[in-house]
C-alpha cells in the first residue's frame, strides 16, 4: 500500500480528566458522548480488522505518526483522488470525484 492517500471518519472514545464528579456532573459530561474525529494519511494497512494510516511518507519509502483505526469504529474512508484539485480537505460528500469506500 503506501501510495493510497484516504480521510479516515470515525468515533472516538472520550475520558475525563476532572477528576472526581459529582453523580449529576458525571451524567452531564457523558452526554456528550464520543468525538466524530476525521483523519488524513497514507494507507498501511486495510483489512476486516482494521486501517493503519500514517501522516508522512518519506521518499525512501519510510512512514512516520501511524495510526491504526479498528474498523468498528469507522464511518466512512474516502480516497484522496491524485491531481484532483476540489478534494477540498475531506469535507463531507463525494461531489468532487473521491470514492467512498464505507458508507
């Protein structure tokens, strides 16, 4: 792989570091549940399992900052077309020629 650039949508968990709530703040703060987070890289690795992607990928071939992602918590992977000017940072929708992997 390596040469495939993709956003990655997918679901977080969240923690506190407050320390100790009350029962009712606690029940406020879970309220807001996970984070929707949205990653760019290159793809590593792509199975049932999982996605790895990485943030950089050197020109001898080498990979630096690699995520892997468990593909429950995947919503959606978007290929990032080459040359395609309109991909326009992962926004949301495929109007601009990317290919949506997840649905």
């Amino acid at each position: 792989m390596g040469e495939r650039a993709v956003w990655v949508y997918w679901i977080d968990a969240t923690a506190s570091d407050e320390g100790w709530m009350t029962g009712e703040a606690a029940c406020d703060w879970a309220k807001e549940g996970p984070v929707e987070v949205r990653t760019v890289g290159w793809c590593i690795r792509d199975d049932e399992i999982a996605l790895t992607v990485a943030s950089s990928l050197a020109s001898d071939g080498g990979y630096r900052e690699i995520l892997t992602i468990p593909r429950g918590c995947i919503t959606r992977v978007v290929d990032i077309v080459k040359g395609d000017p309109q991909w326009q940072g992962g926004r949301s929708g495929d109007k601009n020629g990317t290919k949506s992997l997840i649905s």
